[in-house]
C-alpha cells in the first residue's frame, strides 16, 4: 500500500514537475540548523524528499504535508534534530584498526593484561600478529618493564606486538622477536633501546628499537582494511558523525573505500585527501574524482606534510622550545620542494591541506599560499590543517587568502600543559587561537583527529566553547578569549566542515535543497550546561534520508530501506 | 517535446507498472542473434526500453509500437544488425599506448623513417621519451643496423626508444642511453647483445640487453593511461567491440577504468581479470566486485601464467620443440604454487583465467582443475586462455569440467608456419582445435589479442571459419576440419563470451532483458563469402541502447542522450 501511494506519487510529481513533494517527515522535533552565515535556524519538523535530501523546513504552526502524501511519518516526540557532525581531520581506517587491536588500558596489573591477552588471542586465531596498545607497568605497580616470557605465558607462540601508553616503548613476546629476527646479536639503532634479561632481549624495545620489531608486522590484507572500514564507521555513525574528512588517505585505504561504496556498505560521507601527490594522482589522475556513490565520496586534495607533532617537538617552531634549548623542530618540506608539491596538486585543482602545527610551519605554509595562490586563480580554499601554534603577526594573513584553519579542539585541552612547557609562557597568544582566527576573518573546520583523540563530537563542542579538561581544568577556561560561542563551534562542526570540503552545496545544513543528514539527540547543544553538552547522548543518526544508526537487523517501518542508495 | 512525451510516458509507466513500454525502436534491420543454444533468431526490428535493454525483437508482420509509444525511431534501412561482439581475450590499455606510440612499420627508408621521428617528436613535446615500433632496417635496404647519431639526428635531445618490427631489436639514441647510464663500459646481460661502433655502443641493443634501456623508460603517468584507454575504447568500438576482457589488469590500469567509470567516459564494458592474486585482492578484497557503471565494468576473476609463447620457444611441451632438440620450454608455475593460487582465488570465487599454450601447461592446468575442481563447488567457469596447442588426449578434459577454451582465431593464421616449425607435422592434432573442443562438449570464447593482433573481429571470423590467412594459404585452410561454421564462430564471439565472463545474463544476445549492445554492418556475416566478411565494414556501435560509434559532436536526434548513463 505504502508503495502503491509512492509509485503513484512518483509518476504524479514527473507529470507535474512539482519539485516539494513529500516523501517522508520527521515531526515534532527540537530541530537547529545553521544558514550560510551562521544564523540558527529553528525548525520543529522536517520533510525529507525522494532524493535523500531536505524538503522543507516546518515552523511550529506551519501546514504539515498530508498523510497520503508521505510515504513515512515519524514522531521525534521532542528530541533535538541537529545536522550531522562533520569531522574534518580524522583517519577512518587507523581508527578502525585502533578500536579492533586490542587495548590494555584499563588492565591494573600484569596478570590482568595476560588474562587479557589469552582471551584476545584466543578469539582472534586468524589474525596472524596480536597487536595492541595501552599497556603500562607503573600502574600495574611491577616496578620493571615485563618481559617476552612472560608474554608467550599468556599467547604462546602466535607473534605479539603491544605499544606501551604513551606510545614509546614496545613489548614483544619471542614469536614476534623470531619473526623479526631480533637476536642478542641486534643493535639498537640510534635513539633506540633493547632492554636486555642477561645477555637476551627482553622484549622491550624503546623509541627508535621499535622499529626492529615493527617491519615484521604483516601489512593488513584487504579484508581487515574492509573490517577495520567498518568498525570505524559504526564508531562514527554511533558518534553522530556523518561526514570525515580522511586525512591521508593511502591507496590501500581507497581501494577499501571504494570496495564499500561498490558494494553499498559505505554509510557515511568521506572526502577523502590523499597522502601525497603520487596517491593522489594515482586516485584521480588529472583532477579531483566526481562525487561518487550519492555523494558518499570524493577525492578532493591532497595532504602534504609541512612539519611533526609539539609532544614529540616535532612542530617547527620560529624560536626554540623553551623546554630544549636550540631544538627548532622539523621542517619536513624545504620551500623549493612546497611550491612543487602545492603546483603539481593546484594546477589539476586539488585541493591542499597542509599539516602544519608549529609557527614556523604555519608561516611557511602562509608564505607559499600568498606566492602561488596568483598562479592558481578561483576557489582553492587552501587548508591548513591542525593550526595550532600561530605567530598572532600571522593571523590576519588566514583571512587575505580565504584560508581554512582546520583544528581540533581536544587537541587545545590535552595538549595544555605540554604546549606551556613547549613554548613557554610568552608564545602562547597564538596557540589553538580559535577566535582570534575567526575574528580576523579567517574560517574555521573542526575535526577529532581520531584515533589520536576521541571522535566524539560533543566533547569537542565542549573543549570549543570552555577550553577546559573533563576535570574543569582549569577554571574559567585556558586562554578563555579563544573561546567560542556555541554556535561558531557547533558552525566549525557543520557548514565550516562543509565548506572546507567544497560540499557546502549539499551537506552541513538542513536548508532546503542539502542532503538529509542528521541526528537526534537528547539536549539542546545552545542552552543545556557545558559540561551536560559533553554528555549528550546521540539517539539516531540519518545519512541521506536514511536512518544509520541505530541500524534495525530488519528495517523500521519509519526507515524507508527499499529506496536504500 | 520529445522530452515531455518521455516524461508522461515513464509515469504512466509507473502507474501502470508496464513493463512492456517502449522507449526507442530500430526498424527495417537484417536482425541476426543467437539463444542460449546457440540456434540463431532472425528479426527485422528492435524495441529498446528505458534502461537500454532489449524490450522486444520484432520479426516481419510483427505489430511496431505506435509512434506515439516511442520517444525515438530509426530507420536502419536494411543494415544487418548484430550483438555488440565481445573480444575475451585483448588487453585495453596496451592497446591503446601501441596505438599512441610511433608506428615506424610502413616506413620503407631511413630517410623516412627519420623524417617521422622528427615529426612525432614535434607533435608531441610533453612526451618524456619518444616511444615506437615497427623498424625494419631490411625492408629499408640499408644493409646495416640504423645508429644512435641518425636518431639524434632525427629527434635531439629527447629520449627515443624504438623497438624493431620483432620486437627483438631495440634502437636507443644518445639521450635514451645517457638516461639509462649504458656507456662503454657496459656489458650486455646473458641472452643480449650490445652493438657496437667502435668502442662505444651504436644503439642498438638485441634481445635481453633490450632491458638496459628498457628499465630508463619513465612509467606512464595516469593521464597517459587515460588517454592510453579512450585510444583503445575508440579503436575497438570502431571495430565493432561492445564488450573486453582485459586480461591482466594491473592496479593502475583498473584505476585509469575507474576513473573513467567514475566520468561517465567508459562507453564499452570491461570484464576485468586481474594480473595476478595480489593485484585482484587488492582490487576486490574478499570478492569479485559487482557490476559497476550500468554493467560497465567488474573485476571478475585472475590471470595466472603457466608458460610463454609458441614463437620465443617459451610455451610448456610434453616432449622438446621440434626444431630445437632438448627444450621443452618454460613451466612458470610449479604444481604446489599453482594450486595456491588458484585456491586462494577459488575460495573467494574469483574466476580463473589461466595462460596454457603449450601442451604441457594445459594438461598443468586440466590437472590442477581437476583436482581442486571438487574443494570449490559450484559454477567456477575455469578459463583457459589460448589453449593453443592440446594433446588431443587432453581434449575430452575440457568438457568433463566445463572449462572454457579461451581462444584467439588470427594466432592460427598468424603461427601456422612458425607452429609447423615448432612440432613437426606430427603434434598438431590438438593445434588451435576449435572445432574438437566444440565436439568434445567444450566451451570457446573468442578475443583477439590486442594489441598482439588487431582487434577486428571479422578478420577473426574469417579465420575461424577458413583457417586461411588474408593471402588465402592455405588453399583449402590449414587443418581444415578444425574450421567452424559461422554459427559457431559467431557464438564464440558473442554468447560465448558473455558465458566465459559470468554475464550471460546481460549481454552476448540480442534477447529481450539483455543490454541493447549491438553493432550495424555492411553485409550478412552468415550468407557473404568468406573474402567479404573479413571486409565487413561496422557503421554504428551501441552500447546498452546508446550509439557510441560513431559519436556525434552534438547527440544526434536519434541519440538519447539525456539519457546518458
């Protein structure tokens, strides 16, 4: 019957041409969207057309399509309707792969995280290494690093590879030092320790050593690329997350990508930027690809790599770190080999999103932008991804050139203490500089950075409008003038995502005309109590008129499967 | 208004759930396909519906559509039209860099050939290196090899690298050997021979010193490969060719199909086989892709090699070539790593295309079927590519498994004397055995080759059914009772394809439900002399209901093309 009624609707509206014939509404709903120029936009009921995409917006009081002309009805009975979140810096197939190796965060003492381990090891047999992270001996209270045997106690001979907390130390068991070929003959390299138990490794390997074991680690096959696609799919979707921005997308990961988009598995949107100019010519050839699969995915540019990270003092800086004197950072990219890159990319119109952390990266990412941006004329919208350490002298030079800061507002509060220690108290003015940049014109995209950071928006909503930790440190906010109001933030998330991808004519609003991409959640992100804003809770996510999440082993009656894209 | 009418038309269709309704019809045709049983089906009109499938064949007396029921009509004016042939066996992107690259093969002088150099290299400055083929210094009567100063002479600076008419010989000039660092000193590899002038090489490079050259030539970059793939996707709907097997697809030429997939510029279709199991895994993941672009394109399954060729004495023997005592030629795959292979493609039902020319690969390749034909149930369509030369005990094989002898009719004609030289008079009862392999209950599908052979198929067809080449020696064909009917032949090309590529279901046939592919003609390919169907001139190629040969500037008025897929 349902499908009768849209049959014939279907032929009525071709015969008709009637362009705002309704396909299915969500009513009685807290609904918030964001125009153009960042003004709310209130709405309690949405009409979502034949295509996916946004009909109408309904006022309280305004008319409601007929039930016979609406294939679908549904009651929001009062949830908040917001657009769907656009991560704009993240990494879909680590995150995956993160959230499927297995995590020894949460394990107290060694005997804990062998437990663990045998458990991980025994329902994962046909994963050929287990890898893993989070493990750390000083909450365990071992007083030591723990060791190979005591590793092959718990996984026996199957290779294991676990990175210590904070990433820089690793734990191998004998079957991993076997496949790597690590003898109590290896060195460790430069800026690298193997701890040793008499005259044999340990199976601790430090900073640089790591790399000893980590070659032996079998690269994933495709289909644990198409797992690990997945899982992190569902962790964003579930998140409220309909758009990523792929940040460093290889080939591999495109072909697992495309594998989904072919197989009708890709469920969120992706714009991908590629990892350098040769993936990025190998994906698109000559251009940027067309949006594919109903807007699901594009190739839009390029990622290039100007500079490292602050913890590591990676960030190039413009004077040196205050906490290692005459340590500037790295310059990854000299200035001849930058304009080749930004020219190879510019002149097929791909876009740039430049990695640059450090002043001196920001400034000589600016530098390159203002000489080359003549040679590249119309709508670049240059990217400079992270942002975070600014000379507040370049600021306004965002602005002259329309260029985007794409940051990370949880990088703002976990980096807090380490950013001081790094630059020192005076060279902070321009650091995660989020008003400033807007004040001077320029644009903002926020993202996660996930798997670095969690994925979850709303704890970036909070960081962006309060600048401080989960703890409430520290009062009042860091640097509380770079502050955002809710609704830049919630802008940064939405519309500013969605022009920093060139898809501000289809996602990012719920204006009339955009793909149905939304969520429902169980606050009102612009009056509930910041730290209540960090707790909402996302009840349903919709991708182009469908509902994603949570996802009906059967479909709904309210989810229209059979027009599944 | 045509526009209006097909509005109204397709929601009445709607309304009425119509199934019938017709969108465009060719009249006054020679209509010729053939059923499943390879019994051919005469018609003189044909309906194409909406999605560019056949809607009805219309034999003569046969009530048309009304005018007003059609948003086109044509009239073919007695043209024979035929099923869009399919070519199973060529390879797509070489063909269309040897069609872009410099044809030196009907120059008949140095000064000539020289003369062409300079202007290829003048008309096509972007190119790195000028490449090209086809010198022959002995149909130039120079008595001599050409050297590397008459190629400078020719082209300058730029790198040129022109390979002879048998592809043994290669010519370099100064520039193509300072890229490649061959100097003085070097020494040619086993197997090749550097010629020389004085103490310095002239040039020239013979057989396995090809390669001290060869490795310079930069790859092509993805927009080489774009063009590389219109080249050949105009050259082989020119020749009359709906539908390729690109038979060794590696990861850049299945991107350069993607990206034209992706730009609506793949107007033919290609059953991919990918080169070698990591090639398709990274392609496919745990699969075969579906069908993508309308049924434009899908990787399908695997090539494997079991040997080389006939001519260079690489194709696996039983017993040692007859004209060099003791070889046997070159097995490539051992039977463990054979069996691997084609489990690790078989378990994921990724069909299998294995290269057999000698008589010792295919019985390989029988045998490994054979074997694991019962760990892989189901409908595994094992492939045999080329199938040249079959002990005629291995014959009966074929049909016991269902395999499909993918076979090339111009290789017969071309090898015949090359072949005689090879086995002796007395092995080539199982040589290019079309005819016992239909007999025995075996399957053929028929390709060219490309760019090996040229990819007209009626040159093909004349082969198969006279075993004579285009000087008509051998009187009376060359093991005549290998010859098939045109019925047959015509099978191999078009049902029999589609059967060898999983896709009988769509294409290959003329059928109502099919894709409309089909080509007009000249003549009638079952009823002309052999001479004058080796002539046939094709003048309109369509693909699912849509001229793509020739192609207008502007779509003709017979042309739907706001229908363009």
């Amino acid at each position: 019957m349902r499908r009768l009624a849209g049959t014939a609707a279907a032929a009525a509206a071709l015969l008709l041409a009637s362009p705002a014939y309704a396909d299915g509404m969500i009513d009685n709903v807290n609904g918030i969207t964001l125009d153009a120029e960042g003004k709310v936009v209130r709405f309690t009921g949405i009409v979502i057309d034949r295509e996916g995409k946004v009909g109408k917006l309904l006022k309280r009081g305004d008319k409601r399509p007929r039930d016979k002309q609406l294939d679908w009805k549904r009651d929001g009975q009062g949830a908040t309707l917001l657009p769907g979140m656009i991560d704009s810096h993240a990494h879909i197939l680590p995150m995956g792969f993160a959230a499927l190796s297995l995590d020894l965060s949460d394990t107290t003492s060694l005997a804990e995280a062998q437990a663990k381990i045998a458990t991980y090891a025994r329902e994962n047999p046909a994963r050929p290494w287990i890898l893993g992270t989070g493990w750390n001996q000083e909450r365990w209270g071992l007083g030591r690093f723990p060791t190979a045997a005591e590793l092959d106690a718990a996984a026996g001979d199957k290779p294991v590879w676990l990175s210590r907390v904070d990433g820089h130390a690793g734990w191998a068991n004998s079957a991993a030092m076997r496949a790597a070929g690590v003898t109590a003959g290896t060195a460790a390299p430069a800026g690298g320790r193997i701890e040793k138990a008499g005259s044999q490794p340990s199976g601790i390997f430090v900073d640089e050593a790591m790399m000893l074991v980590e070659k032996a680690v079998p690269a994933p096959l495709p289909r644990d690329r198409d797992n690990a696609l997945m899982k992190a799919q569902q962790m964003l979707l579930a998140n409220g997350v309909t758009t990523i921005a792929d940040m460093g997308t290889s080939l591999d990961d495109w072909m697992a990508l495309r594998r989904a988009g072919d197989t009708g598995q890709l469920r969120l949107r992706v714009l991908s930027y590629a990892a350098g100019t040769d993936v990025m010519q190998t994906i698109g050839g000559s251009g940027p690809t067309p949006w594919l699969y109903f807007d699901k995915l594009r190739l839009v540019g390029v990622k290039l790599w100007l500079d490292g990270a602050l913890g590591s003092r990676g960030a190039a800086l413009k004077a040196p770190y205050a906490d290692a004197p005459g340590e500037r950072g790295l310059q990854m990219l000299d200035e001849t080999k930058l304009r080749n890159l930004i020219s190879r990319a510019s002149m097929d119109r791909y876009q740039i999103a430049g990695h640059a952390i450090g002043d001196a990266a920001n400034a000589q990412l600016l530098g390159a932008i203002e000489e080359l941006s003549g040679d590249f004329p119309g709508d670049l919208r240059w990217r400079i991804e992270h942002a975070q350490i600014i000379d507040p002298a370049d600021i306004p030079r965002f602005a002259r050139q329309g260029i985007i800061a794409s940051m990370q507002p949880i990088h703002q509060t976990s980096d807090r203490t380490m950013a001081e220690a790094r630059l020192g108290p005076d060279r902070l003015g321009g650091a995660y500089a989020w008003q400033s940049i807007l004040r001077a014109g320029g644009r903002l995209a926020f993202g996660s950075d996930a798997p670095v950071e969690t994925s979850n928006v709303f704890e970036g909503l909070y960081a962006a409008i309060t600048r401080q930790g989960t703890d409430g440190q520290p009062a009042g906010g860091w640097h509380p003038a770079e502050r955002l109001s809710r609704e830049q933030a919630l802008a940064a998330y939405t519309t500013g995502g969605a022009w920093a991808g060139f898809a501000e004519d289809r996602i990012g609003s719920l204006l009339p005309g955009h793909r149905a991409d939304f969520i429902l959640v169980d606050r009102d992100p612009l009056t509930v109590a910041p730290e209540a804003l960090r707790q909402t809770k996302v009840s349903e996510t919709w991708v182009g008129g469908y509902r994603q999440y949570p996802r009906d082993a059967a479909p709904a009656a309210a989810t229209p499967a059979a027009r599944r894209q």
